[in-house]
C-alpha cells in the first residue's frame, strides 16, 4: 500500500475542499507514491513525533493540526516546525494534515465529542453554507433510469436520512443538429422534437466533478444540457460544532464534574454557575468563541468549546453555561477516531496512535 492510497480513505473521510480557507490540509510532506510501512496519528507533528515514527516504523504520519500553516521562505532548522520537517524529510516520512475538514465532517472531531459526553441525536451546530448544489438535466425516456442511477451512485440525492432522493417532470425537447454533429436521435439540419424527463437531484458541492462525470458517461446525447445551482439549503450533515441532548440531564455542577472525568482535563474554565438543568449541549473542538452566539440562539443549556478569553465568557449574558475544558483536552480522542477509522478500513498495514503528549498547556493545580 502507497501514501496516496491512505490519502484516498482519508478523504472519504473528511474532503479536502472542505477545510476552512485559512487551513492548510492534504500532503504536506513526502512523496505520494511511497510504500508504507506503518502510519502514526498524533494531534500535533512535533519533532518528538517524528523521533517516535522512525523508532516505530512508520514512515507516514497522520496528524490533525497541519506542521506547517502558513508559507515557510526558509527551512534552517531555527524553529520546531523546521526542525519536524527536516528530520521528516531526512527520513523519508511523509506527513499528511486533517484538520477543520474533520471538524466540520458528518463523524468527525465534534461528532466523537459528542459520543464521548453521550449527546444523542446530534446535528451540526454551524451548518456549512452555500454547500447544497442542484443538478437539473433532461433526459431522454428510454434512457431515463439509467442516467438517475448513474447520479445516485454518485452521490446525488441524499437528504438527511434519506437517499436516492429526486424529482422529474415530463416534457418535449427540440433540438436541430447541425453540420458536423452526431446526434443519438435525428436527422442533420431537420428539427427534432422528443419526449424528455427533466431530473431534479441535489448534491453536496464537492461532489460536483463526479456527477458529471457519471451524467456524461451514462447519458446518450452528444451534447448533454444541465444545469447546476447553488443552494442556500442548510446542510444537515456538515458543519462547525455539533448539538443535541445529553442522554441524562444533570444539574450545572454536576455537568461540570462529568465533562471533567469524560474529557479528561485536570481543570475547566466556566461562566457562573445559574443553578439550572443542563439538557442541551453544543460542542466545538478547539478555539470556539466565534460560536457562542449560535449555541445560545440554538437554545443549548451548555457550550463546551476552548481558549475562551476573559471578555468572551461576558457573551454569556447568563444565558449559557460555557465550560472551557481546554484546547488539546477537546481534541484528544481526534487521534481514536483517526486509529479507528483506519483500522476498520486498511487491515495490511500497521497503524499505531502516537504515545508523545503534545499538549504545550500545562496545569498548576496543588
């Protein structure tokens, strides 16, 4: 098994084009087409990481924040990211980034915290916008399933729970081929007119490239007429955070001390404590202030995010607990999540969750 063929189940994963615009995911570092020997998945690519790589095995590693962010115009080993990339490079590791593209996945960062804090039922607590598309195309009948089939096996026509969703209208198509054209009904220069079914489906954006490619080969026309809008549908499964209910409601206090002992942290930062039932819960691996307003508009009781400033607890308005369990503290089981999904997926190759603690924020807590 090759690189890229861990990359291509990564992707399924959690897409690429996904990723918010300032992230810097996919390959960072190594060639695509080398053999694996072992892959390790950490949260942070330190140097240390590397160091356990090489004396694991594992010339690929998988880690969730990207080693390098932003554009690099020297690599002299003055910094720890130089220096990771260095020993990287040296040792012929390839290291592959997966960041907010998993945050914002249907089962990825934020899903596993809610499984974690035992949220049932949960939906995106942010849905990703404008990333709903419609395909409508038109169809000649005696080729009509065979081109919807062709979609859904694509891709297209997933609504929440559903599937194999769509829509059709009967009607007459006329069309004149010309000089030079090959059409699969008529004659050249004569006007056509033929029974058509114009076919609705949606789809996910990045779905795009291959539902045309699927409308392309399996539709008989020569020149194929669709057409592809951009939606303002919420997306059900994609999105930055993730809400729903706890399986048992607890008291604020008592909340606190179960986030404690499921996310394991050693102290939680919190709003001031109202005396109220905690039901609803949102969550948001990471720095999540930006979303404290669509937990309390979503009518959560609880908002269980990261690196919360001090003027940012006041947004509170003692509308919302806020309980800041710390950044690495949120994101710490990204790494079973990753482990598991390989695991399941690529049974030949050894894959091992790195042992190195990553986390720079320590606690004084005697």
């Amino acid at each position: 098994m090759k690189v890229a063929d861990v990359v291509e189940f990564l992707k399924q994963l959690a897409v690429e084009s996904n990723a918010e615009d300032f992230d810097n995911v996919g390959l960072l570092v190594g060639d695509s087409q080398s053999m694996i020997s072992g892959v390790l998945i950490t949260l942070d690519c330190l140097e240390e990481v590397v160091d356990e790589a090489i004396q694991k095995q594992c010339n690929m590693i998988v880690t969730f924040h990207p080693i390098i962010f932003s554009g690099m115009k020297s690599i002299t080993g003055q910094s720890y990211v130089e220096r990771a990339v260095i020993k990287a490079i040296k040792n012929d590791i390839a290291i592959y980034a997966i960041h907010t593209n998993l945050d914002i996945a249907k089962e990825g960062v934020n899903f596993e915290i809610c499984k974690r804090l035992q949220i049932h039922e949960s939906r995106p607590l942010i849905p990703k916008a404008r990333s709903i598309k419609k395909l409508q195309t038109y169809i000649p009948k005696t080729h009509f399933l065979q081109v919807q089939q062709s979609l859904f096996k694509a891709g297209a026509g997933k609504i929440g729970k559903y599937k194999n969703c769509s829509f059709r209208v009967e009607g007459v198509g006329t069309f004149l081929p010309t000089e030079n054209s090959n059409p699969y009904i008529g004659q050249i220069n004569v006007l056509e007119e033929t029974s058509e079914m114009m076919l609705s489906v949606i789809f996910e954006d990045y779905k795009q490239s291959a539902l045309l490619k699927a409308l392309k080969s399996s539709h008989p026309y020569e020149e194929i007429a669709y057409e592809i809008y951009a939606l303002e549908n919420q997306n059900q499964d994609l999105g930055m955070g993730r809400i729903g209910e706890l399986e048992k409601h607890l008291p604020e206090d008592e909340f606190l001390s179960f986030l404690k002992e499921k996310l394991p942290t050693s102290c939680i930062r919190h709003t001031k404590l109202k005396n109220k039932l905690v039901k609803k819960v949102a969550v948001l691996g990471g720095a999540g202030s930006f979303a404290i307003k669509n937990a309390i508009l979503a009518g959560a009781d609880a908002f269980v995010t990261a690196d919360i400033k001090y003027h940012e607890f006041f947004q509170a308005e003692s509308k919302i607990l806020i309980a800041d369990v710390g950044h690495y503290e949120s994101e710490q089981f990204t790494k079973n999540l990753l482990h598991k999904y390989l695991s399941e997926n690529l049974n030949n190759i050894i894959i091992i969750i790195s042992e190195i603690n990553t986390n720079p924020v320590y606690y004084y807590c005697k």
